[in-house]
C-alpha cells in the first residue's frame, strides 16, 4: 500500500520546510537551478518563501556566494564560511562580481551598525535603482558605484589592489552597454583633489574636467 511505504502526507507548509532543508544539505548552496534535477512537486515560489523565512531567522544566508550560479541564492552559514576559506588565499584569485544594486541577490542597502563600512569609516548605505551598483569579492562589498559611475566609494579594508582590481571590473561590465563614463568623486571628495587619479589613469581615465573620463 502506497500509504504504508510514504506514511501520512505533510501539510503543505511543513512539506516545503522538509524540502527546503533537503535542498539546502544536498547541494550547499541552493538556486531556482537546484531543482532541475530533483522528482515530484516542488514549487521555487513557495521554497523561495520559505528560505526567505529561514534568513530572517539566521539559519540561512543570502548573496552571491558562487560565481556562474545565476540568480538568488542561499546557503546554510556554515557553508558560506567553507566558500570564503576556500577563497582566502592570494588576492586575486577569485574573479570579482558586479551585482546591480536591484538585484534580487543583492543584499546591501539600507545601512546596518554591524555591516560593511565605507573607507571613510561610515556604514554602507545607497539606493537600490538601476544607476547604482556594487563591485564584490567572495560575496563582500569592495566598491560602490553610484550615478552611473560618478561617484566611487571604496570600503574599509580594501588595499591598493583591490581597488584597482574593482575597477577593472567595473569597467570591464559597464563596457558592454556604455561607450563613455566620467568619475567626479571618489569617497566623498573630488576625483581631481584625491589620491584616486593614478589608480584611475591605470586603468584608462583621463583627466576630464570636472572630472575623469574613461572611453572604449
């Protein structure tokens, strides 16, 4: 009898719950692409939920932890810990991420005392719209780019570089819909009266008054 091998059948909230963990032990980090190659009913809606739920209790992470996965994803603490050991050799070695600040996967925003902190030492805070974005490593903010790329801001922690290495990525993403960017400020101050302009004209800016432009 069907009923004897399955037993009784889950409300549908605790069967999603059920999913969600098996989800989450099964494949580390969990995308809408986990379950492609799973049987039966599962609905990315309701998990979506549900891992929703698990985050703001603290028993889930989301971000952008695994370069190549597309989309939101989630991931058990201790599993974003493994991924960012893994990470933690020489810099440079894992390829930098540039997220829209509207991105489902983005998680930064709205500013929190125990949050990254800009090279200012003021906590990371911006508008989520489509002219601002993020430029991470391994899932952490390294710089924040605002109005289209007038404004730059580096975070605490961030060497010489990193920055440069944000950039670049940067550039390397803006170069497939934009011909032309000009910074204007760099922390706050005047691209032209900070210690920016070598780290910019490394990477092809040229003095543009008010500012730096960049073209390709």
């Amino acid at each position: 009898h069907r009923f004897g091998v399955l037993g009784k059948a889950l409300p549908p909230a605790e069967q999603v719950a059920v999913q969600a963990r098996q989800l989450l032990a099964r494949h580390g980090v969990v995308t809408h692409a986990s379950l492609d190659d799973e049987f039966g009913a599962w609905s990315w809606p309701l998990l979506y939920a549900e891992l929703q739920r698990l985050e703001m209790r603290g028993e889930v992470r989301r971000g952008f932890f695994v370069q190549g996965l597309a989309g939101v994803q989630f991931a058990l603490p201790e599993v974003v810990e493994q991924l960012r050991g893994l990470g933690s050799g020489a810099e440079g070695e894992e390829p930098l991420v540039v997220l829209n600040a509207c991105d489902p996967a983005n998680l930064y925003g709205a500013a929190r005392e125990d949050g990254p902190q800009t090279a200012a030492g003021e906590a990371l805070a911006f508008a989520r719209i489509p002219s601002t974005a993020l430029v991470l490593d391994r899932g952490l903010p390294v710089l924040l780019v605002e109005d289209g790329g007038a404004r730059l801001t580096t975070m605490a922690g961030a060497g010489d570089n990193l920055q440069r290495r944000a950039v670049e990525a940067w550039l390397a993403h803006t170069a497939t819909f934009e011909h032309r960017v000009q910074v204007t400020v760099w922390n706050g101050t005047p691209i032209l009266q900070s210690g920016a302009q070598p780290l910019l004209e490394a990477a092809g800016f040229h003095r543009d008054y008010p500012g730096m432009s960049w073209e390709r």
